[in-house]
C-alpha cells in the first residue's frame, strides 16, 4: 500500500478551482497554449471550459492529432506567432530544446501580458532574458489536469501585480489545486 506525505516547511498558498478569469464586469480572456503535447492538450481543453475564457488557441506542428478538439471556444492551428499575437495570456508548453526559437518567435507580442511556461528545466531568469517585457510564471502541472485533479506548483517572477496574480491563479486552477512555491523547489 502506498502513502504519501508531504511537508511543507516554507509558507504556501492553496486554492481550489476558481469560476471566472475575467471577474464581474470585465471582458473575458483570450488564452494561446503554444504546444499540443499531452499536457498542453490536457490544459487547452480545462481551460476552454472556463467561463472567464472567451477563447483558446493551441498550436502544434502537426494538427492532426489534435483537430477532433476544435469547437467554438477552442481553435488550433501551427500559427505560434498568431496565437502569440492575438493571446491575452500566452502559456507555454513545448519541451525545453525547443524552447529558443519559440521565445524569439513570440517575444514582440509578450510586452505586459503574462506568460506561464509549462517547461521543465528552463528558468525564470532564462524566461525574462528571452521575453523581457513579458510577466513571467513557471508551473508544473501534472498529468491530473485532464480530469481537473492536478496538483499545480507554480511560481511568479517578481513584478506580477494582485491582478495578474489572479489571473494566473484562475488558469491553474482549471486544472485542479494549486500551490505557490519557490522556484528553487521546482
């Protein structure tokens, strides 16, 4: 039988699914999820189910394997660029070697809008460096988050206001729970 513990000896924050990203009143959300692996698809698809979003645009390479997601609130495409430029909230989700020229590719349509990489091994420093104008966010969702069962790690650059806080708080937690940690423990 299997158990699992888990201490926590730092301050956190945990949060259970939240309704709306947009909040009352405001217009709601173009969301871009720039690669259409198993997590990106996973998040592409929680995300669309939120009543905050009024749209997500996931990309990939080859759409084949992706086109039987397309509905009205959920569009793909092999456009990186366009769903970069068109995305209030861009989140990335390709693997870390192909991480460079996606970053150079989008960085003109980063400047103030909050980008969350689902990437492993590429850093907040290594993020703001490709993307300097951007609000930074490194998370690690896990597989759970195609029921809504994830357990979410995430960590903002310094500069994320109240706001945009939220707002990241929101897009996570369309995936399950979620914790704010030190990106040291990432």
């Amino acid at each position: 039988m299997w158990r699992l513990v888990v201490k926590l000896s730092l301050p956190f924050r945990m949060v259970l699914l939240s309704e709306s990203l947009a909040g009352a009143g405001k217009s709601k959300m173009i969301v871009a999820v720039l690669g259409g692996g198993k997590i990106g698809e996973a998040v592409a698809k929680r995300i669309s189910q939120s009543k905050g979003v009024s749209k997500v645009i996931m990309t990939k390479r080859n759409i084949s394997t992706i086109q039987h997601l397309v509905s009205p609130k959920l569009e793909v495409t092999i456009n990186n660029l366009d769903a970069g430029r068109k995305a209030d909230l861009i989140i990335i989700s390709v693997k870390a070697g192909d991480a460079r020229s996606l970053l150079k590719g989008i960085s003109r349509f980063t400047s103030g809008k909050i980008v969350i990489s689902l990437m492993a091994a590429v850093s907040i420093k290594n993020l703001q460096s490709a993307l300097p104008r951007a609000k930074i966010v490194r998370s690690m969702p896990n597989i759970a988050a195609t029921i809504g069962e994830a357990i979410t790690a995430y960590s903002p650059a310094p500069g994320l206001s109240k706001k945009e806080l939220d707002d990241v708080e929101s897009v996570l937690g369309c995936f399950g729970d979620y914790i704010q940690i030190p990106e040291s423990l990432m």
